[in-house]
C-alpha cells in the first residue's frame, strides 16, 4: 500500500509553523523536508522519523519500525500528536545538515 497524498497533507498540516515544508514523491512513497532538510520518511501512511539521541528521551515510548526494506530502524511518529511531533521536528531540524548538491558528470 502506498501512501496517500491526503495522509501527506495532514502531517504538513499537523506540523505547520516548523518551518518551511515541502515534500517529494519517491517510488510511491514520501520524504518531508522542512527547511531543506529531508527529516520525515511517509511509508504506507506512516510517518517514519531516525533514531537520533536529540529526540530519545521524547519518543522513549513510541513504536519502531523499518520504512523500507534495508533501511536502518526508524521511530513511528504519532502525527496525530501535533504538539509532540512539532517538538520532535524542531529538535531534529536543529541537527540535520542540508543535504550536499551532488555534481552531474
């Protein structure tokens, strides 16, 4: 199953005020960027977030999973938690480089 554009539509809705969001449609599924930083992976309307120490403490009691096969596991945010899942972006925004533009040969 892939994820709907209605369930993307809400997350930018639950996390508006974070910053700048935008978000790109890769193999049926979505990465969320805010403020050019690619920080929340939409996987069969669920929101994947990386397991990074700024936010351990916060999502100690959130479920895990694995976005896609291969991926490295992930915290399942709860979108529906607005306030939770805007603290959780601004803390990982905070350590997020802005992805490197890659040179074409």
């Amino acid at each position: 199953m892939s994820t709907s554009i209605d369930f993307i539509n809400y997350i930018c809705e639950q996390i508006n005020g974070v910053g700048e969001i935008r978000y790109i449609k890769m193999f049926g599924e979505y990465l969320i960027y805010v403020n050019e930083k690619p920080l929340i992976t939409v996987c069969d309307n669920m929101a994947f977030i990386k397991k990074l120490d700024v936010i351990s403490e916060l999502m100690k009691d959130a479920e895990v999973g694995f976005p896609y096969k291969g991926a490295k596991e992930h915290y399942i945010l709860d979108i529906d938690n607005r306030e939770l899942s805007k603290t959780v972006i601004e803390k990982v925004e905070k350590v997020t480089p802005i992805p490197k533009k890659k040179n074409k040969k």
